[in-house]
C-alpha cells in the first residue's frame, strides 16, 4: 500500500456527482465540495460571511460553454481562467468594477458582511479574483486558510476563493485537483507536499458502484494508492500528453468485440481527459456515428443523435426491444490494454415505452470539438485509476468490484425479463 490517507466521497442521488468535505479556518467549518479533476482552484461559499452581491453589468452578457467544452478549448488555450481567452480578471480595472458595485449594493439594503467565522475576517480587504468554467464563472476573495480533511490531514495555509457570485454549481464548494501549468497559485497537492503532508504528489480514486450500501465506499486516496481497491495486480501506466490537465492518449475504440470505431490511417489515436468533473464519456462526432449505424445495422435498434442544449454536444438515444444488457461493451484502449464498460453501463436510462419496446438515453455523447474524448465517472466506476502528478503519468486497473457491478446489472436485467414476460401474461 502507497499513500495511506483516505477520505470519504458521496455522491448525488442520482450518483452523478462525487463530493469530499472540507473543514475550513481556525474553527473548522465543514464545507462539502465537488471533486473536479479537471479544475485546479478550492473554493467556498462567501454565504456564511453575509455576503450576498449581484452580478456587474460588464460580466452579463459574455459568453458560456459547457464545463466539458471547456476542457477540450483548455488542450489548445491552455488556460482555465476565466474564459476561453485565457483572461485573468484580477487587474485593478475589476477590483475597482466589483467593489463599487457591491457598496452600492449595501447602500440599497444589501447583506452586510457579517465576520461569523475566522476565514470572514477581514474579507473586504482581500484581492477579488474571477475564474471561469464552461458552465460560468465564479468571482470571490482570494485568501489563505487552514484546511482539514481529517485530524491527521491538514494544511495550515492554503490559497482558496471565498465565492461571492457563482451562477451553476449547486456544491458549498469545489475542490480542484486538476493540473494547470498557467495556474500561478498552490493548489492543494503542491501545498501538502511543500508542507511535508505527503511524500508524492499522487491520488488515486476508487468510485464505488451504484448499488454500494454506503457512499462511504468511495474512497479519494491522498498521496499514493490502495491495492484494496485494485481488481488485478499491476496498473497499467501511460503518461499524461502536457502539464495542462490528465490528459492521455487513446489508441482506439472498439465497440463489442469485433467493430474498431477508430478512422482508418489515424495512428495518433486520440487525447482523452480523465475528468472527475464529468458523468459521461464523450466520444468525437465521427466515432460516435459510427456507433449509431452500428447499433442500427447489427443489432436493428432504432438509434439517433440528438443535439443538447449545450453547443456542439450530442446525446445518442436508442429504441429496441433488447435490454440494456444485450447492449455491447464499449472499449477503450490505454496503454495497449483494452478497458471496457459493459453495455448494460453506458446504456444509462431506459424506460418502456410500450409494445416491449424501451427507450434508453445513452451516457455516451458525441463532442464536434477537435479529435479529443472525455472519460468520465462512467469510466471511472470501472476502473481504479492512479493519478500521478510527480511523475505526469496515469495508472489505470480494473476495479476490484466491477465483476459485482456485473453480476447485479444482469440479476437486475434478468428481473427485467421475468417482469415484461408475466405482464404480458
């Protein structure tokens, strides 16, 4: 065993989302925050200090792109500031913007900043700092504040944001542990191990399957791995494509055992980024056509691409009288390897529209930025995988209870079955 701190991850109801709470300031306040892999800042809600302003004029009218877009624009902008243009917004111009407006705001009857806890001391006085994602931005108070993640696991000083405008998370919080080679502040890796917390910048996480008792089963590993959580015994490792983020590279995609989805002549493969912040797996647009003539012509369901409302996305729907677990796996090839998620996995929401026939929202899309794909928590529910800054590589393995994840789906299906079978009875 490497790394023996572990911390605890929940997730939604709908298991989408995974969080890891936080204690913040001298008189630790428990914050829970989203876990974001593909993000390098923490940051709070300014909530708890009184405050509440609205948003400046000048920020209304700019433009969002989905967090998923975002990661692909970062690869060539490499930047995750606030927007796509790689923009800093802390000059003195925008301190000066966001404070008169929020004076003006407390002249009209507006929250008064109230220092309940010791990280709102002395909060008007520190520098504003706006950050963007793809959803929006956020803009807050930049400070340093000890942080705890357990008695034995703390940082005395951390750079965070004190959140005063945010406009799509639904978190108290988020805790980026992302890798940005333009980010100019610590992020909480580089603080542990300049502080001597941890020996190696490295974390792995093990996302344990739906129908886990506990979310406590879900484990962020800080500083190292746990060979509990492996499926088999060595970690298959790849090294990361640039400083800018988890990014890796995909040899191929084959869907069931015998359709290679990859274009012909394309010897480069693909850039994948591994990204906790994302509950899917995005494939190009080119691939993910070829996934729905295949499910129309081999398996004779009735696929289409609907466009979403974020732009440039696609979500795959299909009809069909086959259940989810008739679907075919999806691989991956990393490293060599083939990784695979099972059919009944990415098949995702299914309902029965009537005539035997069910209707399934896949949780695979299609993306018509670059050649680059995401691997999200769908992936990551599979497999086990090590994310090692030091080194700039990334170790993936099975995880030790996908065969579980397995047999459960299909008993699951099979209930499916007995159930359809005895209403049409």
């Amino acid at each position: 065993m490497q790394g023996a701190n572990f911390t605890n991850l929940t997730n939604d109801e709908g298991g989408n989302t995974y969080y890891v709470d936080i204690y913040v300031g001298d008189d630790p306040i428990p914050f829970m925050t989203q876990l974001d892999s593909g993000s390098s800042w923490l940051w709070i809600f300014a909530e708890r200090c009184g405050i509440k302003v609205e948003v400046p004029q000048e920020f209304e009218d700019e433009p969002v792109f989905s967090r998923k877009e975002q990661q692909l624009l970062k690869k060539l902008r490499r930047s995750r500031h606030y927007s796509i243009f790689g923009q800093h917004h802390n000059s003195n111009s925008h301190v000066k913007v966001l404070r008169k407006h929020r004076k003006a705001d407390e002249g009209q009857g507006g929250s008064a900043i109230q220092p309940l806890y010791s990280y709102c001391q002395g909060i008007e006085d520190k520098p504003e700092v706006s950050y963007g994602y793809g959803d929006g931005p956020i803009r807050g108070y930049y400070s340093q504040e000890q942080v705890k993640f357990s008695e034995d696991l703390k940082i005395p000083k951390q750079d965070l944001l004190i959140v005063y405008y945010e406009d799509f998370a639904k978190e108290e919080g988020l805790l980026g542990i992302g890798m940005d080679k333009s980010f100019e502040y610590n992020t909480v890796f580089q603080q542990m191990k300049e502080d001597g917390t941890i020996e190696k910048s490295q974390f792995s996480l093990y996302l344990s399957p739906a129908i886990a008792k506990s979310n406590e089963e879900s484990k962020f590993v800080i500083g190292g791995y746990n060979e509990f959580y492996m499926g088999e015994p060595e970690f298959t490792f790849v090294d990361m494509e640039s400083d800018d983020g988890y990014w890796v590279n995909v040899q191929g995609v084959v869907l069931g055992d015998d359709l290679n989805l990859s274009e012909e002549g394309d010897s480069d493969g693909y850039s994948a980024l591994v990204d906790s912040g994302t509950s899917l797996i995005t494939l190009t647009d080119q691939l993910m056509q070829k996934v729905t003539d295949y499910l129309t012509q081999q398996y004779s369901m009735d696929c289409w691409l609907e466009e979403e409302s974020e732009p440039r996305y696609k979500e795959l729907y299909c009809k069909s009288t086959r259940l989810a677990i008739e679907y075919p796996k999806l691989q991956i090839q990393i490293g060599g390897k083939l990784f695979y998620i099972p059919g009944e996995a990415w098949a995702g929401d299914c309902e029965d529209i009537g005539s035997g026939i069910q209707q399934c929202l896949t949780l695979i899309e299609s993306c018509s930025y670059d050649n680059s794909i995401v691997l999200g928590d769908l992936f990551l529910r599979y497999h086990y995988v090590l994310f090692d800054q030091d080194e700039k590589r990334i170790g993936i393995v099975r995880s030790k209870d996908r065969d579980l994840i397995l047999q459960q789906e299909a008993k699951t299906s099979l209930l499916k079955i007995i159930l359809m079978i005895t209403i049409a009875i």
